[in-house]
C-alpha cells in the first residue's frame, strides 16, 4: 500500500488567553521614562503628564496580549 498526503485548507483563529491581560505600555523616547498598566487611558493620562512636565513629545506604545491559535470546530484549549 502506498501513502498519501492530503492537503487541505483549514480555517484558523487567534484567541486571547483567558488567564491574562492585555498590558498597555507607554515609553518616552527623549529619555527612560515609562509607564505599564492593564489600563491603556490610565497610560495615555501619564504619557500626557510626562509631556507637559519635560516638553517630551514623542512616546513609544505597545500593547501586549497573549494569544492561541483554534481550529475552528474546536473548543479553546485553555477552557
């Protein structure tokens, strides 16, 4: 007998992990200020204190979540 493969299209989807956050960081790039937070307009209001204390007016924004990937059809691996 012989062996085939098969390939076919299978619909994918990224889901947030349920266990975590998204965490909301914001970073000054004239000097090392920063600011973390699960709260992204708390880090938007700081970013904004920051710039009217040190005329500092450029910031570095990055938001991080963790994710999976589900097949569809499939329930999510964490639940």
């Amino acid at each position: 007998m012989s062996r085939r493969t098969v390939i076919r299209p299978v619909t994918h989807r990224m889901v947030q992990h349920p266990d975590t956050d998204v965490t909301y960081e914001g970073l000054c790039l004239s000097c090392e200020w920063s600011s973390k937070s699960t709260d992204g307009e708390k880090v938007n209001v700081e970013c904004l204190r920051h710039a009217g204390r040190s005329n500092h007016r450029g910031f570095r924004r990055v938001v991080t979540g963790f994710a999976f990937v589900v097949r569809d059809g499939e329930e999510d691996p964490v639940r």
